[in-house]
C-alpha cells in the first residue's frame, strides 16, 4: 500500500485536463495545485499560518539545501521537517540532483552518483540514488522525489540518452533503498531533453516502475514556451492516468494554464516568492512591478480584483516605499499576495475543469495577461 | 483642549513609580508603556496586527527618515500616517532632531535650525521648528516632539548651556507653528546633558511652556548606567504630576524597569527589533545569542516562561538554523518575541505599582536578569 493515493473526480470535456485528489499522510490536496517552494524549511518571509490562509495545501522543500543546512540528522533529530518547521500538512522533497547540477561546481558523474563541492563553502561532498533516499526518509516527507539528472538545455541527443539511461537505473536504486513506502511515496521523474522519442522512452521506463507518482523533469530548463509546451504534451501521453503527474520547477502564471490542459496536476515555482523580493506582483492584469516609479502616489491595491490580505489593506503607494527601503513588510506582503494569486487561480483552473470550459477559460485569461514572466525554477537561491 | 489627556491611576507605596492612561484621538494607552519604533512606517518585519497581538499599544515614526522617504507630502496624500501603514493606534513622531545629529553629515547649526547633508544620497536639507512641524502636522501623529537638539555625550558644560537654551527657545517657536493642538500633542523635551542644575533649569523652563506631555531627552547617549539613572531622577522630580513623561530612547529591560521606578511612563527603543535581526533574543533569563552554535540541536523555546507564537511553535534549533540562513522568518520570529517579551514586562511592572511592590519586583527582576545589553537609541538604522 502506498503513501500517497491519486483519485481522478473529473476529465475537463473541453481540454482533456483533470482534476482529482491525492491522500496524503498529512492530508488531501485537491488538484491541480501550486506547490510553494520552501527551500531551507521556510517558505521565504511567510509563517505557516500564512501558508493555510492563502490556500497553500502542501509545500516543497529542497533535500540538497537541507542537507548543507542544517543537516538531515538535525531534522531527524527534531522529529522530522514537519515538527522541524511546524507545518502539518503534506511536504514534498526533490532529490537535490537538481541543485547539485544548477547550484554546486566540480561536479563528477559517475554511474555511482555525483561528486561536487558545497556552493556555500566548497566542501566536498556526493549524492546519490541511496543518499537523496536516506536524507529523504530522515525529513520525512510525504511526497520524495527519485535522483535523477537534470539534462541542461540545450544537450545533444548522446548527451541525453546516456544521461537519461543512468537515471532510469537511478530510479531503481532509489525504489529499493527506499525505506518507508508505507509512510512516505517515491516518485519517478521522466527525463529525455527536448527529443520526443526519447521523452517516449523515458515515460514509459520510468512509469514501468510501479510506484505512487510520476512527474516529468527536464522541462522550463531555459527552451522557448512552445517547445516546452510540445514536449510536456507528448510525453503526459505516455503517463498513466490513475497516478499524480508532477511538472518540476514550472511556474509562472500561463505556464500553469497551459501545463494543466496538457495533463499535469502539480506544479512548484520559486517565482512568486523571488519576484516578491524584487518588488514585483502577479495580478489579475499580468506583472506589477510595483518598485517603479510610476507607482510612487498609486494609492489602490496591488491588485484590483484580489482579496488577500495584503490587497485589503495596502496601496502601491505603501508597497513601493517599503520595497525601496527595503523593509521586510514589503517583500512579505507581495509574497502573501503573489501565493494567493497562484492559488486562486488554480481553484480558478479546477472549477473550469469541473464545468468543461478550460479553454474557454484560457482564452479569457489571455485576454488580461501579460506574458512578461519567465519560467522560474524550483531553488530559492 | 489638547489632544492628549494624562490620567493618574495609581502610585506605588513602595517605589513612587506611577500607572495611569494617556487618552489619545486613537485611543487609550496604559501606562508604564514601551513603544516599537517603525522608523519609516513600519515597525520592521510585523504587521499592524501582529504588533497588536503582542501587544503593542502606541508605536514610534521617524520624522527625519519619512521626510527624506517617501516625504511627509506623499504621506499627507495618501491620508496620514495611520492609514498609509495600516495601523489605527496612536503614533507618536520625533522631531528629527536626533537623527540630524546623529545620521547627517555636513550639519550646521544656527539659530534658525541646521542644515545638513541626507544620509541616503548627500542632499543638501533643513530643518528647523516650523518644519519639523509642518511635517509631523502632515503625518498626523497623535503625538508630537518638539524640534530639539540632542548633545553628545560627553559635551562641555557650554556646549551643553547654549544648546540647552537654543532648544528651550525653539520650543517656543516650535508650539507656535503647530497647527492642531486639539487633534495632535505636541510633547517638549528637556535636556541638559549630565549636569544637574542645567536640568532643573532645562526641566522648569520647558514645562513652564503648557504642553500635554514632557520628555527626558539626551540620555541613553553613551553615559554609563549609573549616571543615567541619576540624571533622570534628578529630573523627573521637576516634572507635573499630570502630565505623561517620555524618557526617549530608552531602552532595555534593565533601563525600563529603573526609569519606571524614577517616575517615567513612556519609553521607545530599537532594541527589541534590532537584535532580532542578529539573532538575539530578550528572555526572562536574560540574553540568548540563539544564532550561537550552543543551540544548533536545543529543541526548547526561546524562552521557557514566555507564551508567545514564537514561543509556543518554534524551537531554538529552528530559529537559529533561519537566522543561519538569513532567513527573513527568522528576524519575524525573534522580533514578534523580543516586542511581546518587553509589553509582558512592562504589564507586571504596571501591575507591580498597583499592587505597592515594584523594588520588590525589581529584586525580582534582577536576579534572573543578565545585564548584557547595551541600551539602545530610537532610531532604526
């Protein structure tokens, strides 16, 4: 019996999307749903408190960085990242092959795992499939991610299927040092880069694993949209439909939209959090840069059509001048602002798909949007 | 009629300490009273309404830095200082004084003011008592002070004469130019730096102006302890009975305790919020550097006798790994403690004088107490 079970409430007659629940140890999450990154066991300026009233129903968290600091032992030791950071609803935890390819230098792989030393201070140090399973199990996460390699983009095909290949015997590896598929769901992370036959390839190895989940890496690695979206669309095909479907580190707004008519349930960003502390809003018209100038005396709310908190009770006015000081308030009120939007408009997503209307839906949406946002990632560095 | 109304409770058998309420057009404040400073309109890092539930009563604005940021004029459009910052308490503003003294560069000082350099981009400024009015009539601050300077420490006993009188002089010109008395009190400050015949002087000539409240300025400066105490219970004696008395700067838990016990009611300093930002917390121990390795694995509370959020939900282990990680939440949570820690003080001082034991309060206090701290300034850099 897994961790984690999926059940599928409804098929979006209009866009083929889904909507569903998935069971947790620490609860339901309805889906599709946003993921909010909580890379050092915070997620960055919010208490948790913050998190349940903005709509935030389970979080991530990044292995690789918890690993540096404070150390899975800690966390152990602490009863877990739950207790750790007093958050009791579902955690998910990459593996760290991600950080260790995007964030770490020397790198050295090896079909044994990677070497590479500490971004933080050069130490040297190795991941691998048994390691991002035992760090895993000690943060006791409900949703652990299998180590992979994240290809970089752009990667020639030999590049990709040698590196895709090593991942599918990862994936073994990680199932079997897996110590608590009772408590804890492994999931598998389809590889292949921007090749289709190889996407097709690596979906249906990955999936041949039999375990709770699967999500598709690899993607919003710095391609142009419409090949990420091609990718995305041909390889959900080959993903089983009573199993979550995860997008890593995706993403922004019309990233979300177009990643759910394409089969996908989850999805994790950074970008709401890291753009707060830049001084920008996602709102109901696109990108808010509200440290221009330009909104010095704009005594309405950040966004005119929101409810949050931070759209109750505070002008751009305000906003911009905690920013431009860089007060703390300010990048803590356009956090709780930018996770609520993403939120809202996942539920906005989820009702669409309950009344067959996505598309619809998409289009009403483009109408207003702005398409100024790049992907982001899923590392707050 | 003025704005602000003193109403004397009580006065301790034991100490001669006093508790009572300061009306205000935004509400009623219990006396003894510690004031969070929100130097440029935010008490950094809380909400309005966490500073409510740690209790925070009235809370101190910066006149220099809101002037210089986003400008008093901005602020003025916007309705005010409480509506700019969400915040429907009292607030009292300083002169900006203190900080021409202590943060510009290039200052002269005449008779009509000083002019000075900013200390964000070297602008050449003014100030002067009709300004310093003006501009605290456009924040809207229930409480005012009067444009003083505020000597160093150590200053020759001329030094201290001429700028003693100067203030005395400017207060005159300051309670002429107000515009509002009957909306917003406008508080006079005595100094006379560590001599004691210049402040009875200072303190006879300054509450010989009718004004609905009186301060202690130019102590808390760099001077040992023991004269400070000295200083101001030299003075105080020289204040009215029936009207609140503000010891500016001031201070630390320590400081607070004695400055209560010499007659003071009202206090700020950025103590509270500043150490949090380095770690530090206030607890009924005593001082706890949680960002210490010592507490890397203490799964307790910052302190064990306190209730707070922070208190009740997180460990020291966790709050030391976010300060590690200059994790903002970190700084939140110190911050909401070290705030809620000095209201909790100042409510058992206040119950102390009803109850005719604050020495015994005192004795108390000082034997858990850890006399570590430094006393700070007003002023959050």
């Amino acid at each position: 019996m897994y961790a984690v079970k999926y059940e599928l409430q409804k098929v979006c007659a209009q866009s083929g999307a889904r909507a569903g629940v998935i069971h947790t140890p620490h609860g339901d999450i309805e889906t599709p749903v946003f993921m909010p990154v909580g890379t050092l066991a915070t997620v960055k300026t919010m208490t948790p408190e913050e998190l349940k009233e903005v709509g935030s129903q389970i979080i991530l968290s990044n292995t690789y960085h918890l690993f540096l600091r404070p150390g899975e032992d800690l966390i152990k030791e602490a009863g877990g990242l739950h207790k750790f950071m007093n958050w009791d609803k579902p955690i998910l935890t990459d593996s760290g092959g991600f950080q260790v390819f995007s964030l770490s230098s020397n790198r050295k792989i090896t079909e044994e795992g990677v070497e590479f030393r500490s971004h933080l201070n050069g130490e040297k140090l190795s991941l691998n499939p048994e390691k991002a399973m035992q760090i895993q199990n000690d943060l006791g996460s409900d949703i652990m991610m299998a180590f992979d390699e994240c290809a970089p983009y752009p990667s020639d095909r030999d590049y990709i299927i040698n590196s895709m290949n090593r991942t599918h015997r990862w994936l073994k590896r990680c199932k079997e040092a897996h110590k608590n598929p009772d408590r804890q769901a492994l999931f598998g992370i389809i590889q292949g880069g921007m090749y289709k036959d190889l996407r097709e390839e690596s979906a249906k190895q990955i999936t041949s694993v039999d375990l709770p989940g699967y999500a598709v890496g690899g993607l919003s690695v710095g391609e142009p949209k419409p090949l990420m979206y091609e990718i995305l669309e041909h390889t959900t095909q080959f993903m089983p439909e009573d199993k979550p479907r995860y997008l890593m580190g995706v993403g922004s707004p019309d990233d979300l939209v177009e990643g759910v008519i394409r089969g996908i349930d989850m999805f994790d960003c950074v970008l709401p959090t890291r753009i707060a502390r830049n001084g920008t809003a996602m709102t109901s018209e696109g990108k808010v840069v509200v440290r221009n100038a330009t909104y010095a005396r704009d005594f309405s709310p950040l966004d005119h059509e929101c409810d949050c908190y931070t759209c109750k009770n505070y002008t751009r006015a305000y906003i911009r001048h905690l920013v431009k000081c860089n007060e703390i308030l300010g990048a803590r009120l356009i956090s709780y602002h930018n996770i609520y939007f993403l939120h809202k408009l996942m539920k906005d997503i989820r009702q669409a798909i309950f009344d067959d209307r996505l598309l619809d839906f998409k289009e009403e949406f483009y109408k207003k949007w702005n398409p100024s946002f790049n992907t982001g990632s899923h590392i707050e560095k």
